[in-house]
C-alpha cells in the first residue's frame, strides 16, 4: 500500500470530500434541473489535479456509483463519463502545474471529449432523456426535426464548455489557497525535470 494514491490520510480524506462535492452538487443541479449545467465532476477534477490520474478515475467512478444507488440510478452509465474526466485531470496536472492556463485548456478538452462520451449512452441506454436540465433544449431540437443524436449532443457540449471549464478553473483556484501541507509530494514532472536540471547545473 506504499505506492498507493490513497496511502496517506489527507488523500483519503481528499477523495472523500471530492465525492461529496460530486454528490451534493450535482443532486442540486438535478433537482433543480439548471440548463447547460452539470457539476457533478468538480470533486474528481479537484482529486485528480492533487494526487493524479488513478485517484481521481477512483474518486469519480465511485462518486456515480453512489449517486445512483442514493438518488438517481441514471447516473450509473455515465461513470465511465467521470473516469475519464479523472484520468485527464490527472496526467495533466501530472505533466504540467495545474494552473489557470493548464486548468483552462484541460477544460475546453474535457468539453468535448465527455459529451462524445455521455451522448451514445444517453441516446442508446435513455433515449435522450435523463431527467435533467438539458432534457428541455433535448426535447426543443427533437421538435425541430433535429436527429435524436444531434439534439442529445447539442446541449451538452454547449454545457460541458460552461461547466467543465468553469470547474477546472474554480479547482485551479482552490489549489493555489490550498496549504502547502496537503500538497506536499504531489510533483509534477515538470518539477522533476527542473529539480534535474539544477542538480546537473
């Protein structure tokens, strides 16, 4: 368990409160049913920018597991949607300081890359609707004479550039106000390849 990303009690406790976030916020958005607005991925984004790619595949896979055991079990195909949303979190912070300019481009990936995930098991496994905000612009396209795929995707990649960006920026700043302490040991290979160059130096 040396070598583990949960090996110490302040990743633990980390991973926890980043399922709570997912949870607790995106139950809110669910239930208030907020257009173009998910924010169920905040709390695997904070993990995996901290402790990397397999905490924060951890951290999101599980946050959907529960969620859809607690509230709503539509949210279990689309753990594959935050695992992901993890592991790209992760190497990038692990390659580069999760930074606003990292944080942002990491956002606008992660803008596409999930609702080309999330759209086919919407569309194959619900039919387009999950009972979310995005169910109301879903229905409007459809209506429109869209086709079923195309009024699934339109929404949510409009709404993954508001959120998934949006979140990576708002964990950016929160690591900045972090203590030092819980970052301790969380280096980036850019880090460990400066730390080489001064010792050739």
């Amino acid at each position: 368990m040396k070598n583990s990303v949960f090996s110490s009690t302040n990743a633990m406790v980390m991973a926890a409160l980043g399922i709570v976030i997912n949870i607790v916020f995106g139950t809110v958005v669910q239930t208030l049913q907020i257009p173009l607005l998910f924010l169920d991925t905040i709390g695997t984004i904070f993990v995996a920018a901290i402790f990397g790619p397999w905490a924060g595949a951890l951290t999101g896979g599980l946050s959907n597991i529960i969620q859809s055991m607690i509230t709503n079990p539509k949210n279990l195909p689309f753990a594959v949607v935050n695992i992901a949303i993890g592991i790209i979190v992760g190497f990038a912070a692990k390659r580069w300081k999760f930074d606003l300019k990292v944080a942002g481009i990491t956002g606008l990936i992660l803008s596409v890359i999930a609702p080309l995930i999330g759209t086919p098991i919407v569309v194959w496994v619900y039919g387009g609707l999950t009972g979310g905000g995005t169910d109301l612009i879903f229905a409007w396209l459809l209506n429109s004479g869209q086709k079923i795929f195309t009024a699934a995707f339109i929404p949510r990649i409009y709404g993954n550039f508001v959120d998934k960006i949006g979140s990576c920026l708002l964990v950016a700043v929160l690591i900045q106000k972090l203590p030092k302490e819980l970052l301790k040991g969380q280096t980036t290979k850019r880090d460990m390849e400066e730390d080489e160059i001064t010792k050739d130096a």
